[in-house]
C-alpha cells in the first residue's frame, strides 16, 4: 500500500556571545513594538515555549558505554553535576557503581570521556583534563583498584578516540599537536588569515602512549610518540593484531577537505606508510566512494571496511567490503542488500558482524566467510537473521552504530533510544534468538525508569515515489485529536548520506519533538540519497539534488494528508546543513510550503564550490568539479529559481561554518528581500556548522517556533499572537 505504520531592523555593536540578527521582511512589527512587546511575543506564549523546550531534555544523559572484554565490567559516561564522568559496574548489576576518575579528591569533577579497556580487563584507559581544568585533556590509566587514574601524557592539542594495543602495552589515539580547534569540518573553522591553505595547517595523526608492561605504568608522563606521517591527516584507525603496526585511513592535508578522497593505508610501527587501496583509482563499484571503519581480521590476513558514497566523516554508510592486508582488488561482501553498513567487527577470521540500517531499523547481522586463500575476489558469503532489530538509535558511542563487544563476541553492549523510550543500556548475545524491538535485547541499565515522553506519539510510514519506496517518521502533535485539523512541519535531514532514526528527546536546534509537543504533525523523511535501503537508493540523487528527492519529499507530504487531519494550507518546511538546501529549494519550485526555517543551507551551488572549506565532497555527487560542468551545479542552485519564492523564510547560520558558509544563507535572505518576501537571516558568532553553544541551540529552536507559530499556527483560523524576533 502506499502508506504503511509499523520591515526592517538591524542589530550591531553588540556584547561578545550576542546574536547578529538581520530582520527584513512583509508584515513584521516595528523595532519600537517588538521592544515593548517583549521581542514579538506575549509573556504566555514566551513561557509556553520555553516550557516545551526545557522538558524535552529530562532524564540522564548517556555517553560511551564500553565492556571489559572478559564481560565481567561495563564503564560508561553519564552526565552529572560537575560535568560528564565515568562510572564501572559489574555488567548484571549497574545499580552498584564506582565513579572513575583522575581527580584527587572525590568532591573534585573533571571533565572525563572517551574510555578503552585494557585487554586483560584489569585496566581503562580515558581522556580527562584534571591536570589542565578547561583547557587540555590528557591520557589516564585507572587499574580500577579504588585508587587514583595515573596520567598517561603531557599533551597540547586536541586527542580523541583511544585504544589499547592487542597486547595491552600501548594506547594509541587521535592527536593533533598544538590544535586550536577540534578536527573535523563540524568544528568552527578559524578565522581567515595568512596565507590560505598553507599557514596553521592542523595534522591529525596515530600518537601512541607506552605502558611499560600489562598492568604497569611508566613512571611519569610526557609526550607520545607520533605513529604516523607528518604529511597524512588520519582520520580512523585500527592496531595489527600483533600490536607491532596500524591500518588507517587518510588522506593529505587539510583533513577537513580531504576525506572524500581519502585512502587506506598500513604501517608497522617505526615504518614507512603502505598505501593499500586508493578510491579514486581502483576499478569497479567503489570507484570514486569513501571509505571507513577499518578492521584488521585477526589472522592478520585482511581488512574489512564500509564504503559507499558517503557525505561527511563520520556519518558512515555504505556496503561491507574486503581487502587483503597487502592489497588487491576490494570485494563487495553485501553487495545488492537494501540496507546500509555502517561499522564491522571481526569474529574470528571467517566471521564478521555489522551494524546497518534496514529502513528505520537499526540492526546487527553476522555474516559469515568462505575464504579461499588469499584471493579476496573468491570470498562467498552467507548470513541469516539480524542478531537484533529496533526500529531506534544504536551505539556505543565512539563511531556511527558501533557497538562494543567482549573479546569472544560472546555479547555486545549498546545504548539505544526510540522516540518513545529514554536512551539505556542494552545488551545482545548472538547465540541467543531475539525478538525485534527493545524488547528482543537485554536492558542492563535503568537510568531513566519512569521517564515519559513530552511530545507526541511517531510511527515509521512509507510510500511510493517513482520506482521507490520511501521510509519515514511522522510524530503526531502532543494531545492529538483525530478531530481536529493540525499544521504540519517537514524536517529534512543533513547529508545528503545520511538518515533519521527513531531517538529520544532533543538537545536544541531544529527537532521533531519540540515541534510535535508544541502542536505540529511532523514529517521526517528519507528521501533517495538516504542511508538504509542499499547503495542504488543512496546514489539516486547524484547530479539530481533537489528534484528526485523533493519529489519523494512531496509524495510523502500527501500521503501525511490522505491518511492524517492536516491542513494543506499550513504546512511548513525546515532543515539544517543538507536538509537546509532542501528548505531553500523547495521554496523556490513549490507554493505548497507557507513557512520555512532554513538552517546552515545552501543557496548557489556554483559560488559555494568556491568558499566551502570541503569542496572535496562534491565531485563524487556531481559528477565533475564546477569549472567542468557548471551546469550540473546551475540546475541545483536555488537562487536561479528565486522569482519563484514566496515563501515566509527564516535563515539561521554560523559564521565561521566551513560546511556551508554563511554567505549562502546571506545570498539566499539578500535575494527574498529583494524580492519583497518575507524573511530574516540570524548570524550566530563563533559557531560552526555543529553548534556547541547550548544557548545558541535553544535560540534557533525558539527562533524557529516563533516563526512557524506565527505563519502555521496550531489552530485552524486562530489569529496569530506571536510574531517572529527582530
């Protein structure tokens, strides 16, 4: 079936952390009556929607959880009062657990995160800045004996992502010496200066940490040794199962642009870097893609990884491939499943098990291997029913959908949340047959018993748009009567590789939940170009961006209006990154949209190829470079379309995003004004395309109600009390 359940006012000269606010438009009120007026809205509905907004995030907060691989211990992160820390429990009996900590004094809090057990079980290693509150997270080592973590490393600069060598003598991590900000393009990019693309280049590299002996410690810290090049920007990696050398993927500075275009390398320690698979030059299916995720099998022999096509580091997906350990040809071990991978852990060396996205399903599927020799070309492959299915959000906190797993992969741990369940920790044992849903897996924590939804209830729906089917979320208003007429809001993702999937509560910016709990049916869609239903469905929009997925974005809206009471003239569009390029070309090829938010969007394609800090990740979806085919970018761009718009548009950025630069969203608000529509462009200082600023989250998520309130209002022909901020 087609649808299935299961004026103008400008703000300057402000105090440091303000917002730039930009305000043009038709039908707005004054400066003065927006400063008597309390900034647009009555006193009722400003406490109103921050009540919404403050309940959305009740409950504890779960970070990383990790398993001894004994299966004995689980640590995991919880928020707390002084900041984020670490507790240890027997994995049976979370209620009974022990902080963790570098600190000196137990009354003492430091901010702790990103944990790896020692394969003997008796140790954790994990960041911490107790030696430099605030300002420098180093290395400790716990023997988790009641005492004091030791530290590890004297760093400066940015670390992440910790592992113990198999033989647990070292700790190998993410580093980049002397970082003035975090790696990655989410990250705000520095200010311009010097010489471009040359000056305050910032290398991410292997460092590794020594530990004298298993279960010893060096006596002082200091500074590691760097593993890998100088000259290459890594971005993931994994040790040898010898612990005497590394694969990893990388690629030539700038890490922030290169990753597209990045390969997979190996290296012993102390040796030079072996290129062992380049994308852009090999033959077949994965010509061109990106590759993730590596894994060492632990014969030594190969290396599993995901690759496909993919739109930013760290959000991965694509299909289960395989190579030998000193190169060749790939194999595609899933290829033609209509789900996407997203990570792989090895079994044994004819065992592998993975995390993909089925649809809205989050799921774990063991495959297993036939392999003929060294020969990767004639592996077969053989698999059954997922291990586990729940239509929700898995992970483990360190990569997309990992889990983590007990040495024997006897049992994987997880966290996991729905729309209508708070995030716990979950267990799987692949031995043991399992229903779908939560209800199929082990919940060893409860953390947010009790804990109820504030917002409405969601299904997953699907239709047909062309030759596809299309999967989403509709969340129904909070308090929803079937006899009564709502408004509905259609909330795009980024990516466009990428997908939405059930979780809970919202941490601000533009979310479903607030718009449900403030009296909206919400559409979420995964349009083609979205992760989970196979690589054919995520490269259906490559050199069509706008067009073949509008029109699944369309088809879903009037499925929402076949089956739902949702008024068609007040249905709204938002989106942030990907998800804002959509908002702003919608706008431009249909009147069936009365509001938008556009967050971080992009408008001209053709001028974005020339200021965005990752024009790496474009020729892969355009097919050629903008001074080759700018055609192909014309035909995407919104702002050749802009006599079309009508639209109310409000425009959110940050000005230092490398992902979609702020001038996008100054060309597209510059451009409706001209054209008499009405809109208002909103410029958030010091952030990147991730916001980090709590308070400028909360911002855009109020921002955002108060525009659809008072374009989309919740009751069918109500009078809007609420006028949009100026």
């Amino acid at each position: 079936m087609n649808w299935t359940s299961s004026r103008s006012c400008w703000r300057a000269g402000m105090a440091a952390g303000a917002v730039l606010v930009f305000c043009f438009g038709m039908g707005l009120r004054t400066a003065v009556a927006q400063e008597t007026a309390g900034a647009g809205l009555t006193a009722a509905d400003h406490a109103r929607i921050e009540e919404v907004l403050k309940g959305l995030d009740r409950g504890h907060h779960i970070g990383q959880v990790a398993v001894s691989p004994d299966g004995k211990r689980l640590a995991w992160i919880q928020q707390a009062a002084g900041g984020d820390e670490i507790r240890v429990a027997a994995t049976m009996n979370l209620n009974n657990s022990e902080r963790v900590t570098a600190a000196a004094k137990p009354e003492e809090h430091c901010q702790e995160n990103e944990m790896a057990w020692a394969p003997d079980s008796k140790g954790l290693a994990f960041l911490s800045d107790c030696g430099s509150p605030g300002r420098q997270m180093d290395l400790y080592l716990s023997k988790l004996d009641g005492g004091r973590a030791r530290r590890l490393t004297e760093l400066k600069g940015f670390a992440e992502s910790p592992a113990f060598s198999p033989d647990g003598t070292k700790v190998g991590f993410l580093y980049v010496e002397g970082a003035t900000r975090p790696a990655g393009a989410l990250a705000a990019m520095k200010p311009p200066a010097g010489v471009i693309g040359e000056d305050g280049i910032e290398v991410e590299r292997v460092a590794v940490a020594e530990v004298a002996s298993p279960g010893l410690f060096k006596p002082g810290p200091g500074a590691p040794e760097m593993a890998t090049p100088a000259k290459l920007h890594v971005y993931e990696f994994d040790w040898r199962p010898d612990s005497k050398g590394l694969a990893y993927v990388a690629a030539d500075p700038p890490g922030e642009n290169n990753w597209w275009v990045a390969k997979l390398y190996t290296q012993g320690l102390g040796e030079a870097a072996k290129e062992i698979l380049a994308p852009a030059t090999v033959e077949g299916a994965l010509h061109g893609l990106q590759i993730a995720a590596p894994k060492w099998s632990p014969d030594g022999k190969a290396i599993a990884f995901i690759g496909g096509l993919m739109s930013d580091q760290g959000a991965t997906g694509g299909d289960v491939w395989i190579i030998a350990a000193n190169g060749g040809s790939p194999r595609d071990l899933s290829e033609g499943r209509p789900t996407t991978s997203a990570w792989v852990e090895w079994g044994s060396d004819d065992l592998l098990f993975a995390s993909e996205l089925a649809g809205g399903n989050s799921q774990l599927l063991r495959y297993r291997l036939n392999r003929s020799g060294g020969d990767m070309s004639k592996i077969s492959t053989s698999f059954g029913s997922p291990i586990f299915s729940i239509p929700g959000t898995v992970g483990d906190g360190r990569l997309e959908m990992s889990l983590s797993a007990t040495a024997d992969r006897g049992l994987f741990v997880f966290r996991a949340s729905t729309f209508d369940h708070p995030t716990e920790i979950y267990g799987a044992k692949p031995g043991v047959v399992m229903t779908s849903g939560l209800e199929g897996v082990m919940q060893l924590s409860h953390l947010n018993d009790g804990i109820e939804p504030t917002w409405g209830k969601s299904e997953s729906v699907s239709w047909r748009s062309d030759k596809f089917r299309v999967q989403g979320w509709l969340m129904q208003p909070k308090g929803y009567d079937p006899a009564k007429r709502y408004p509905l809001i259609v909330l795009v993702h980024g990516g466009p590789g990428s997908a939405v999937t059930a979780s809970w509560g919202s941490y601000g910016g533009l979310n479903a939940a607030a718009f449900s709990a403030l009296g909206y049916f919400v559409l979420q869609p995964n349009p083609r170009g979205s992760f989970g239903q196979g690589e054919e469905f995520t490269q259906a929009n490559r050199k069509d961006f706008g067009y073949g997925d509008l029109r699944d974005i369309l088809a879903g809206v009037d499925g929402a209006l076949k089956h739902y009471p949702v008024d068609p003239d007040r249905v709204g569009i938002t989106g942030w990154s990907y998800g804002g390029f959509m908002t702003m070309f919608a706008v431009t090829q249909t009147n069936r949209f009365k509001a938008a938010v556009a967050g971080a969007g992009i408008s001209n394609w053709q001028s974005y190829y020339g200021e965005n800090s990752i024009d790496q990740w474009m020729t892969p979806f355009f097919g050629a470079t903008v001074y080759d085919d700018p055609a192909v970018y014309a035909k995407s761009s919104a702002i050749n379309y802009i006599k079309n718009a009508t639209t109310p548009t409000l425009v959110v950025v940050g000005d230092r995003d490398g992902e979609c630069p702020a001038p996008q969203s100054f060309e597209f608000w510059h451009a409706l004004r001209g054209r008499g529509v009405a809109t208002q462009l909103v410029v958030y200082p010091n952030e990147g395309h991730g916001f980090t600023d709590p308070a400028h989250r909360l911002d855009v998520m109020e921002r955002a109600a108060e525009w659809f309130a008072h374009y989309l209002p919740p009751a069918a022909g109500q009078t809007p009390s609420v006028a949009p901020r100026q």
